[in-house]
C-alpha cells in the first residue's frame, strides 16, 4: 500500500530549498504558488529522499473565485505519494508552469485541462485541443459555461 | 537520455490537418440543420409499376437476394454494441438472417447499424464511412443515442441522432436495446427492402439519390 506523505512535513522540507513557495500545508495536500510550481515539481523529482518520479495525474477544478489544478505525485521506489496543489486567480487568463519537461505524461492531460477548463501552461510544446476540435468557442468544463 | 530530448523529438500532428478537421465538423454542423425526410414515407407509397409483371417478378428476386445476405460494417461507437454482439451470439443467432458477416471495409458493406452516442469529433468519420459503403445501403440507428442523442442530447459535443449526419431507414428504440428488439428492427428493414423498386419503377432508385445528396450538400 502506497503510504501517502503528510503534507506538513513535505512543506518543511520545501520551504528549507525555496523559502517563498508553499502558500499553505495540511495533512493532506501542499499548497504552493502558482509561478513556483515547476521549481517546487523539480525539487520533489530530483531530491533522493522524496524522488517523485512518477506523476499520477494533473486534474484541474473551478471554483468560482479560482482554478486549482491539482497533482497527484509518486514515488515507485520509496513508495509514498503527495497532492500537491496550486491555485491561479486570473479567470480571463489563467497560467500556471507545465511540468512536461519532468514528466512526459503531463503532456495530454495539460492538454486536456487547456480544452476543457481553459488553463495556460506556460512551456508546454503543443499546447492546443485535444478532446474537442479547432474553431471550438469556450472551455465546457468551466462554471460559467452554458 | 533526458526527458527534454525526447519532447524535442516528439512527432506533433499538424497545425494545418487540425484546422481541417475543425473546418469539416463545422461544415457538418451547418449541414445537419437542415430538415429530415420522413423515415415512413415508403409505407405510404403506392406500388407504380411499368411493366408489371416481368419486371416486377425480377424485383422479388433481387430483393430476395439482398435482405437475406445484408452485411453489416463495423461502426459501433459505444455501448450498444454489445447489444449487438450478443444478437450476433450463438443465443440470438443472427446468421438465420444470413447476416453473420461483420465487414470490416465498408466497400463490401450494405447495412450500417449505429450502435451508440456520437461525438462530432468522430462524426466526419461516420459520414465518410456511410459514403463508402456501395449503393444499395441501408442503415438502422439502434438505440437512444442513435435516436436522437438520448440522455447526452444537449451536451455540447454530441450529435442529436446519426440522422443529421445519414439517412436513417430504421429506429430500434431502448437503452440499450435488447437483441430481440434489434432483430425486430432487423426484421422491419427487410420487409423495407422486400418492397423496394429496381426496375419495375425507374422513380425508385432516384429518390434515393436526392435523399442522399440533401445531405452531403451537392446537387
């Protein structure tokens, strides 16, 4: 069984590499800044004693005031995963750091959240529609959607 | 290797064919607005022949030979399909039909049955599937999705019933529908074909052609 890491402690230890990143921390999920996520990502991959070297799954939920795009990380050989959460403010323009570059299967699920929640990520190297096609007017997975 | 080589080397599809794509669904969106023809119209046809007898005793034969040998061509989209591999099963038996055959080319084809929902992503391929297959082709919407778009009708992404994209002979109502019921659909669009006018009315095989061409927009 996959022991799920408390996010208190994984912030602690963030916090002593980039002091400025994590927002908030709970039990459960880390919170970080949007513009720092790729460095928070990049440090959870690389560090040897957390090594997140597989990515679960991005997914992405609309709440009203803000996006969160959320990222489930773990670690094949220590066993252990995370949630690690960010949140982007802006609902006409909303950019959040792709992660591609670390996992190469964040690639069509940040496609996805770009079709269907209308969420940039900044760096992604083929950022356009995956599920609906070319010409399509919206995002329909937003609140305000109709 | 690192993880940024291989996104370099990394085969995207083309900018230019997504626009297309996006462009032809559009176009079949513009075109399914337009009116359906009344599927029952044939019930209500009087039977006009030419040269009633030995015209219409060669009708019989040729309409023998096509209902009892109708292959179907793979387009299962969704669920519904299961449907229909279990009416193709050994317990429903649909080679007593003569139908046992699932072509896999829709060049060799004459029935398609529609079996689930359908996106408009995935609409352009149906149509084109429909327009390979050889004349005559007959096709059933199985189910409510193939209906009219069944519970996804007012999603943004699916097509409200296989008629705005093809002409439909025969609705096979349910959720899914049972076996029975598709081989009672079945049933139905053999009594369609047994009616149907080669020779002995030159008018026949013309309608069809309008039917179609109503749809793919050409004159």
């Amino acid at each position: 069984m996959t022991v799920s890491l408390s996010g208190n402690e994984v912030a602690k230890q963030i916090t002593k590499h980039l002091s400025e990143a994590v927002i908030k921390a709970s039990g459960e999920a880390v919170l970080v800044k949007s513009e720092s996520i790729f460095d928070v990502a990049e440090y959870l991959k690389s560090s040897p004693e957390l090594d997140f070297d597989y990515l679960n799954y991005i997914t992405a939920v609309d709440y009203y005031d803000y996006f969160e795009v959320v990222y489930q990380l773990t670690s094949m050989k220590h066993n252990h995963s995370l949630v690690l959460k960010t949140r982007c403010y802006d609902r006409d323009n909303p950019v959040v750091p792709s992660v591609v570059k670390l996992w190469q299967g964040a690639d069509f699920q940040e496609r996805e959240i770009y079709d269907l929640m209308g969420i940039s990520f900044e760096g992604h190297p083929n950022l356009k529609r995956i599920l609906l096609w070319e010409g399509f007017e919206g995002h329909p997975l937003r609140k305000d959607y109709l | 290797m690192e993880i940024g080589d291989i996104t370099q080397r990394y085969i995207y599809s083309d900018a230019e064919l997504d626009r297309a794509e996006g462009e032809a669904i559009e176009a079949l969106k513009a075109l399914s607005q337009q009116p359906i023809p009344d599927p029952d119209k044939w019930l209500e046809e009087k039977q006009r022949y030419v040269f009633p007898y030995i015209l219409a005793s060669l009708d019989i034969i040729f309409n023998w030979a096509r209902r009892c040998s109708l292959w179907p061509v793979i387009c299962f989209p969704a669920c519904c399909a299961f449907e229909f591999i279990a009416a193709n099963a050994s317990r429903f038996d649909l080679s007593r039909f003569g139908m046992e055959i699932l072509r896999a080319s829709p060049r060799q084809a004459d029935l398609m049955i529609t079996a689930g929902t359908l996106t408009w992503k995935a609409a352009p391929q149906v149509r084109r599937i429909y327009e390979q297959m050889a004349e005559p082709k007959w096709v059933i919407a199985m189910g409510a999705c193939g209906i009219s778009g069944g519970i996804f009708r007012s999603s943004y992404n699916v097509v409200p019933g296989y008629n705005r994209i093809v002409p439909v002979d025969v609705y096979v109502p349910g959720c899914p529908p049972r076996p029975e019921a598709l081989i009672y659909g079945i049933r139905m669009l053999h009594y369609k074909i047994s009616r149907g006018r080669t020779l002995s009315s030159p008018l026949a095989g013309g309608e069809r052609l309008e039917e179609a061409s109503l749809l793919s927009g050409k004159d």
